[in-house]
C-alpha cells in the first residue's frame, strides 16, 4: 500500500518521584499527550466481484477537559471508501465492551476488510497466525471507524489518576460521545448517515452514547447491539437476585444439546425444545424460584427433575446449588466426568483447567484460544499493513495492563443496578426513524439470548417503536462472527439492515 504521513513513533514515559510507594508512583506516571499525524495508506480487495479501493487512517483523537487540556488520547482506524461523496456515504462507529477491552476483536474478527484467520467453526488454528481478506467486512455498506476505549489499545489517559474519570459508566459513555462529535466535525461527516456498532459491553455504552448524543443534537440512523447487556439486573448472579436464573436456563439447554448432554428427544428439534424451555423458564421455573423456602418438596422436587432434564447436570448438584445454576457452577459440571471446562463467552469451546479441574475458580478456554491469534495478528497488520509504527503495547484488556488501578466505578446506578436501556429508550422515542438491530448468540453465557429479549421487551414502548427493533439469531456464542457461517449470516443481516434504515420513510 501507497504510505502517506507516516506516523512517527510516539513517546511512553514514566516520571517518577522518589521515595513515594508503589500506589502514588504508579499515579506519577504521564503519557505523552502530543497529537502526532495519522498513519495513512491506501488499498483495494474485491467482495462479489466488486472492487473496492479504500484509504486506511491509523491514528488519534485527543479528549479534552474544558478548560483545553488534553486528558486523553482515543486511538482508532478508520476505513473510507474511495471515490464516493462523504456527505451521504454511511459512517458506522464499533467498539467492543469489557468494560476494559479494545476493540481488536470487531476489528479483526468481523468488521474490517482484513481478518485473522481461523478454523470454519471459529476454534484455535495452529500458530503463526495469518490474515486474510474478509469477504464478509461492512465496508462495501459504510465507512468503519473502530475506536479503542481509554487505557485499551493504543488509547492512552494522560495519567492513571485522570484515567479513571474514564473507567466509569458515565465518563466512558462521556469520551465516546466526544470522540464522534469530534471525528465528524474534523473529517465534515456531520451529513452522513450514522451508525453505532456495540458488542458486550459496547452495547451498553452504544445505548448510553445514543441517548447522549441525541441531548447533543447527534442522532443515529441506526444502532446494531450484538451480544447485548443493558440492564445488568438480568444477569448478576446473586442470593437477592432471582431474575437472572430462568434468563440463561435456555442458554444452558442449548449448550447441553451441543455436547451431547440432554435425552434424544430434547435434540430431534432444537427450535421446538428451545421454546419449550423458554416457557417453563418463564412460567414454572421463575414462580419456583419465588416462593424459595416456601416450596412444597414436590414442587421441589419437580424443580430438580426439570432442570436436570434441560441443563444436563446431575440432580445432586441442581440440589446444593438450591435451584439457582450460576454460569461458574454451569461451566464447571457439565463436562465434569470428563474433567473439562466448558467456556463462558461460547459454550461450544471447551478445554482442560491449567491448574487442575479442582484447583481453578474459573477458567474460559473461550479466550484461551481466541487471544494469542487475534493479538498476533493486529501487531503484524498494524504495522506492516497500515504503516503505524510504535514501540507501545496495545492492551488488549485493560485489566492486564493496569492491575488494580482499573476498577470500574459504575456510578450511582439509582435503583439498584447499572442501566442504559432508560438512555436507548429515549433515543428511541425522540427519533421515529432510528432503528435498532439486535444480534444474538444461542451458545453465549455473558449475555444470554433471552435475557436481551426480556430487556428489549420491558424498553415501555408502543408498538409504532417496537416495530423499530429487529433481530437476528445465530448458532454461535457471544461473538457470532467467529464461526464462519454465522460471520456470513452476520453481514448479511447488518447489511439489509443498513440498506433499510437508508430507504425512504414511507
């Protein structure tokens, strides 16, 4: 690829003060806050027969305070098509969620018109690891900006003290908020279409920026929320939280039909045993759970049967756990007379624990294999392929990078638990035409299909907004896009999903 502007390596350095402990130094710490030229370079691939010839913009945004300081560096790429007018070209924001990750794994896994390579079913390929063109990249619908959270990536606060005004649901969703309006005023984007692109956690900033920014004169014409979380209530496991249990129960019955787990009857028709347990859960099960102790043994007992019957786990178990299955005891006992562990981000995976089946509180083997190659990868790309030339890690996931000085504040959640499903709300009602796509998992265990629908379902709207909400399934777990057909399916359902958020309001 032609080299414009070539992006000069930029400074990461320490002052330390002598003689303070180990917390305050780490405070000391400053990053170089100069705003640096993009790295810029041009390319071409071919999706359908059709060329496309776009530019790649490596590079950052500075977040400031208001008195003009720089508080942070946003780091992002960005991918425009050539040869098209900007004014009403659609323009998509992703990012991925953690709260804490990058956005490596939109970016080289789904998005963009490069991705890592792995086997069909999305599993662990043998090192090194390659890229290869991704047929399946949006970029043929709208042009992609993949931006990295403050003290993810290259994204970098101007210490950790002021990064942690960032780390909270409120300053995340703050940062994001400004980062757009500021990429849209620098690059004359504030005709185009708008789209936001959430995954995980990223959904539940997507909604948060989405209410933000329409208080700020920013409307989107679409929102995509893959592998969904808006109100937390409907997945944090605790003994004064019932809600999340009848949530996941589907979840878990599909996962046991994946590794052979249920009686034959229960896998002749997922689809039909998938409804069947959605309602109990949300009948039988959820009124079960309510009275607790007052349950009759045979209620109890009944409980037990059932469960046992849809989760694959032993009666004894569903007994000691007192009905309520968390995704850690899920995870450690489904395999168990195998002495594997089944992962969480896609129950599909599974793997032996590295200290031993009973040693290990918890263990993923999800990201065990999803990390090395998708890391890998964007090192070599972003340096060979877009020309950004650094010498700075690019954190993955916050927490390795930071330790203890990440914590996440969620804030003053008001009622009990985090939400930003109150904030889609609004944006919702204060625009008729913006449209909502949901993206849903059956194999996934952090954000469970059918605890996104309940969410979507109590959102208190007519059915003139509701009409506004779509969705999409596939057989995969919390990110679709790493099975091959489900990528496939994945761009074929986003980019319908564009085009008709694009049509002419009737």
């Amino acid at each position: 690829p032609q080299q414009q502007n070539p992006n000069p390596q930029e400074k990461e350095h320490a002052q330390r003060t002598s003689g303070a402990d180990e917390e305050d130094e780490e405070q000391e710490q400053h990053f170089d806050m100069t705003e640096v030229p993009p790295a810029i370079t041009h390319h071409e691939m071919r999706i359908n027969g059709r060329l496309l010839r776009y530019t790649a913009t490596a590079g950052h945004l500075p977040i400031k305070e208001a008195a003009g300081k720089t508080d942070a560096l946003m780091f992002y790429v960005a991918y425009t098509l050539d040869g098209v007018d900007p004014a009403v070209r659609p323009l998509t924001f992703a990012f991925n969620g953690g709260p804490g990750s990058a956005s490596i794994w939109l970016h080289m896994g789904a998005l963009g018109p490069r991705k890592v390579v792995l086997q069909k079913n999305g599993f662990l390929p043998a090192a090194p690891y390659r890229l290869e063109d991704n047929p399946n990249t949006l970029l043929d619908k709208t042009d992609l900006v993949l931006i990295d959270a403050i003290g993810t990536g290259f994204s970098r606060p101007a210490t950790p003290t002021i990064g942690k005004k960032f780390w909270s649901l409120s300053g995340d969703i703050q940062s994001f908020g400004e980062f757009i309006r500021l990429y849209i005023t620098r690059n004359e984007r504030w005709s185009s279409p708008l789209y936001l692109f959430g995954e995980s956690y990223g959904t539940t900033r997507a909604a948060g920026v989405s209410g933000y920014l329409t208080n700020k004169g920013i409307s989107f014409n679409g929102i995509v929320l893959l592998s969904t979380v808006l109100a937390f209530e409907s997945l944090e496991f605790s003994k004064t939280n019932d809600e999340p249990y009848p949530l996941i129960l589907p979840t878990y019955t599909m996962i046991a039909a994946y590794h052979h787990k249920l009686a034959p009857e229960l896998t002749e028709n997922l689809e039909r045993t998938r409804a069947q347990v959605e309602h109990w859960a949300s009948n039988e099960y959820t009124l079960a759970l309510a009275k607790g102790d007052a349950l009759t043994p045979q209620e109890r007992q009944a409980t037990i049967d059932a469960l046992a019957r849809y989760t694959g786990l032993s009666k004894e178990i569903i007994d000691q756990y007192n009905l309520r299955i968390d995704v850690q005891g899920f995870t450690h006992y489904l395999l168990a007379d195998q002495k594997l562990r089944v992962g969480r981000l896609d129950g599909r995976f599974s793997g032996p624990d590295p200290d031993g089946f009973a040693d290990t509180r918890f263990f993923d083997p999800t990201s065990a294999q999803t990390g090395p190659p998708f890391t890998s990868a964007l090192y070599d790309y972003l340096r060979r392929e877009l020309n950004y030339k650094t010498d700075m890690p690019y954190y993955v996931m916050a927490h390795d990078a930071w330790g203890p000085t990440f914590k996440w504040n969620w804030g003053d959640s008001g009622e009990g638990w985090p939400d930003t499903a109150s904030a889609l709300r609004q944006a919702i009602v204060k625009n008729p035409f913006l449209k909502v796509h949901v993206l849903e998992g059956y194999y996934d265990l952090a954000t469970p299909y059918y605890a996104v629908n309940f969410t979507m379902d109590h959102l208190d709207l007519t059915q003139r907004y509701r009409n506004n909400i779509s969705y999409a399934t596939f057989p995969a777990g919390h990110m679709v896009y790493l099975d091959s057909e489900s990528l496939k399916k994945m761009k074929s359902d986003v980019g319908g999903f564009i085009d008709q958020t694009l049509a002419p309001a009737q």
